[in-house]
C-alpha cells in the first residue's frame, strides 16, 4: 500500500522483478479491493503470489510512533516485517513512509550482536562503476565504533552486490591533514586499521568529492552527514539536468542538435535515472528490509526487488556475520582494541 | 605567490578585475622578480599596483602550523593579511594553502565581537540564481549558537552579493520531522526564531536537495557538514560533466547534434563553470579575506578579486555588525534568550 502510488506501482513492479527471478514468491500485503484488479492483469505474478489482507495502512504523513501505534500487529507495513521475522519471508520491501519502516523493523527485528545501531545503505553510481553509501540517514552521529561497524555492514552489501572478495572502504571526512575531521572519524580510521578485517580493504578518508569518482567500493560516514551527501547530489544532478534542458530548447540550432544527439541524451538520462538504483536497504536488523522511493514507478520498484532479492540469494547476513567474527573472535572484542590504540 | 601558477595567474586575474572596478588599488605581496614580468605586460594594473618584496612564500604542501612558523611575519600570504590589519589594504585576496591562510587570518586579524569563532562562505550556484552557503570548512561542530551566527554572518554577506534587504535563511537538516535532525540544529532553530532578527528571515529547515533548488538566499550548516555538501555538490557535477562529454562523443549523429547545439553547450559550461563564481569569504574576522581556488585560472581568480571588491564596496563588516545589534542590544545577549525558550 506505500508510496505516493500504492498497488498500482508495487503489483506492476513485482511482476518486472519476477520476470528477472522467477523464482520469487510474494506476500502482498494490504486491501484486497487495491490490490486484486492489479493482479488479475499479471497472471504469472498472480501464479506467484498470495495476498495477505488488512485494512490499516501506514500513512506518508504518519510520524514513527504514530504508525506504531496505530499500525502495530495490524497494518500491512507491520505485517510484511513480520513475515521476515516469522521466517515466512526473506525480505520486506516498501515504498512506504521511511521513519515509520525503520521504527516497525527495528521494534520487530532485533538488532544483530554486535550492532548497535541500524543504518540504511544506498546504490551510488559513480564513474567507475557503483558504490555502497551509508549511512544515509538512519542514526545521528555515533562514535569511532558505530562508523567501523558501518564499514562492516556496507562491506558486506558490497560483496553481495558486486561479487567482490574484500571491497575497499573510505571514511567521508573533509580533508586529508591531519588537523582536519571530526575525532570519531579519525579514531574510527584508527579502529579499522588496527581491525584489518579480512573481508574489507580500509583506504584512508575520502572527501565529498571522492564518493562520484568512485574512489571505495563502500563510503561510510554517520547518518547526518550521509543523508546531506546524498540529497546534495540528487539536488545537484537534478539542477544540471534542469540546465541542460533549457540550454538545449533555447535556440532552433540547439533543438536540431538535440533531435540528432537524442540517442546520446537517452543514455545519459538512464546513466543518471534514479530507479535504476532504487532501494535503501536497512542494515544492522536480524531480518532484511528494502525501502524503496515513495515517488518511484514500476520499474523503480522492481529495482528495489531486485535489490532484496540479492541480498537474499547472496545471504547478507551470513556475510556480514563473516566480517564480525575473524577467526572466531567476535568483532565486539573491538573495544579492546579501540582501548590499545588510543 | 599562491596557487597552483602563482603570479602567471594572479597577477592577470587583478588585471581583469581592475578592468571591471577601474578604482581598485592592489598591493602584489611576493617575489618581485616573478611578479614585475606579468606587471610589465598590464600597463593598467602596473599603474594602480605596488609590489611589496618578500622572498618567503607558504607552500601549498605546509600544514597550517608550519606555515605559521615558517611564514610569520615573512611570508606574502601574512604580509597581505596584515596589510588589511594596519589599514593599508581593505581586502586580502589569496589562492594560496587554506588551511595556512585561515591560521594566519586569525591569528593576526581579531575575531569581531559576539562571533566565535570564523567560517569560510561559497557562493553556490542554484536554479533562482545564488545562495550564499557556510560554514563550508572553516570550524567543525559547533552550538546552536555557533549556527546562530554563521545565519548572521551569511545573510551579511548575502545583502551585499544580492542587494537583499532581508534574506531568507535556512538551516541545513536531515528532513523536516521533528524527530529528525541533530540537536545543535534544533535549538538554532528555535533560537533564530526567538531572536526574529531583523535583518534575516529565518524559513527553517532545508534539505540537501533544496540548496541547488534556491530553497533560501543562505544555508546555514556547521562546517563539516557543509563541507561534504560543497564537495560532494562539485563532485556530482564534474560526474555528470564527465557523462555528457561521453555520451556525446560516442556516435557520429551525436557529434553531429553536439555541433549544431554547440552554443547550448557553452552557455551549459559557463553556468556550471566554476570560476564563475569563485571565492571562497572569511567571515567572522576583522578584516576581509578572500579564498581563490588554488587551481584556478585568471578569470577565476579575478571574481575572488570581484568579491573581494564588494565585501568592501557594500560593506560587509557594517552589515554583520548591524545585524549583530538589534536596537542597541547586542545579539551577545542571546544566550538569555536561549534559555528561556529552551
């Protein structure tokens, strides 16, 4: 029922992800009337699906602990989480309200051990490729430990999402001197030093500029200022895309430009097209949830499908529990660590 | 002697500028032998020019503390600071080392009274026309007060740049729902509304993705923050840069379409040009200080100059003293409002 759309853009944009792993399965969780007109136009996913019917539906403008309270045990938003938890599902996705998704899996999933916090990770498109950004809004500042477990998480959701054997990771910092940053990113760069996990390669800071030119696999900062960076580009791409816009309407020369280099611009728009990387994904939780833009389409959804499909099929949380325990010392004996080096 | 070229680069950077404000005077602090060749070739700039000798120049490579011990009382770069603390210069303009530049500004030109401590302003291209953003690096952390400030600190500056009456004020944040956002960011909130300034008009909470939209005349972040919005913002957009020169190159139609909306793309590049609008403001001090992109070009370095030159002609330091009293109450007395409201 999410999203600014609900049904009409989650059913179509379960059926595109189904066409791409036909081995999926849904649970579609809300009002029955919504959602079967929709299914009855897509045979195999309604071959592929079972719908759980509920009145209640979290509302956009709901905050966390309104939606607690009134959709606890009973909206679909609930219901969906709770089938992860239940082992009836491998993965939750909504295009829901963000704050009341994360309140409903962190009160229903436990966090993993060793986590202390959740973080919501997203799909970065770079110049060389993709990188895992988070935490992009999750939880507000946080020590040295906090960040070096966010490497953990985002080194993880790297292996899965671009096959890698140990992914770099920058901490976001302003500068390179040593006078500059802030003291938990600085202990935090310490930390994972000192760590040298296995499964993560830690290459020092990174500055803003560095997340777009790809310069880790996974770029860790606290929740603040990773939803700032985040946001900033969306702004700014969107900005240069209203530029270019009116730039190429301006005169009869550039529209007849623009009418031979369409195909160019075509690949431009699906180089920078957000649903092509749509999904959050919350990490931390004993359970996988996928948050999807509310604004998104169809195909947007798919993607973020897509995205809990392959944290499923390659087990992030297995990889993730890898990364916490080296040679069967539990990562949480960091403190220790953290104590010797300061 | 700063930046990247040195005097290839300042020297023809004053000369455009003087072009633009034939009533400029500059005093060129650094090696005469290197300065006196590109004076000789700007008959104009020669005759409204005095080169001060100084063999010492702070290398880009110095960290601040070594510039300072090296550079004290020597160097260019703190004989053109102390140039505006004895009077005889009004604006210091430099695109030397950052860091060397913002010690040595405060250690010899004072903090004004009620700021404490500096922030550095970037005037960041939006879809209405500019903004004024801060702190983009200066200072790291800081109170609600200390975001207080910088909101009068930059609308200051803003009425200068837009001839604005009483700009729009907004408080970098993570979303707008009260459960969001860190405290400091909170309580400035409250305490702008409190203080209801007359010289700024605070509109609350914006987004990273309202910066580039023109959300607010001035956005107001602590500085690390603000640093990773300025740097990310620049890095997204070389990104982007980088697919559209790509993307056109790749067929022969979209060559052909680059050449008939060539014009399109120059006004494109000059909207996004980065030197455009380069200088980087000091603000907080008792003198004026403007930062030049260190790799910057002449004309690049002539707007650093430019906005050097209206800080001066419109006053600056008069408007943040202006808006730092309020019917003859200083603003110091705002931490009394502060807590009553908190």
């Amino acid at each position: 029922m999410g999203g600014d759309a609900g049904a009409s853009v989650v059913v179509p944009g379960a059926a595109i992800s189904l066409r791409r792993h036909p081995d999926t399965e849904f649970l579609l969780f809300g009002n029955r009337a919504a959602i079967e007109p929709q299914l009855d136009r897509l045979p195999a996913l309604k071959a592929a699906s079972r719908i759980v019917h509920t009145d209640v539906a979290v509302r956009m403008e709901d905050k966390p602990s309104q939606a607690l309270r009134r959709g606890r045990k009973t909206s679909s938003m609930w219901l969906a989480i709770d089938a992860v938890k239940r082992g009836e599902a491998d993965a939750a996705v909504s295009a829901g309200n963000s704050g009341a998704l994360m309140a409903m899996a962190r009160f229903n999933l436990r966090m993993m051990e060793g986590i202390d916090r959740p973080a919501i990770a997203a799909v970065w498109p770079t110049l060389r490729g993709e990188s895992v950004v988070l935490d992009v809004g999750a939880s507000i500042g946080g020590d040295a430990m906090h960040l070096a477990t966010l490497a953990v998480l985002g080194s993880a959701m790297a292996r899965v999402l671009f096959d890698l054997e140990r992914p770099t990771v920058g901490l976001l910092n302003i500068g390179v001197e040593e006078v500059k940053g802030i003291e938990e990113v600085r202990e935090a760069a310490e930390l994972l030093r000192a760590l040298n996990l296995p499964h993560l390669e830690f290459i020092g800071f990174v500055e803003g500029d560095g997340i777009g030119k790809g310069a880790a696999d996974v770029i860790v900062a606290e929740g603040f200022s990773g939803n700032i960076a985040l946001k900033t580009a969306e702004g700014t791409a969107r900005q240069i895309a209203e530029y270019l816009r009116s730039a190429m309407m301006r005169t009869w020369r550039s529209r007849i430009g623009y009418l031979f280099a369409r195909s160019a611009f075509k690949a431009l728009r699906e180089k920078m097209d957000p649903s092509r990387l749509n999904g959050g994904v919350f990490l931390g939780l004993t359970g996988i949830v996928i948050k999807s833009h509310g604004g998104t389409d169809a195909e947007g959804f798919a993607s973020a499908v897509d995205v809990g499909y392959d944290m499923v099929r390659y087990d992030l949380l297995t990889k993730i529990n890898q990364t916490l325990n080296r040679d069967g010392k539990a990562f949480s004996l960091a403190p220790v660590a953290q104590g010797a080096i300061s």
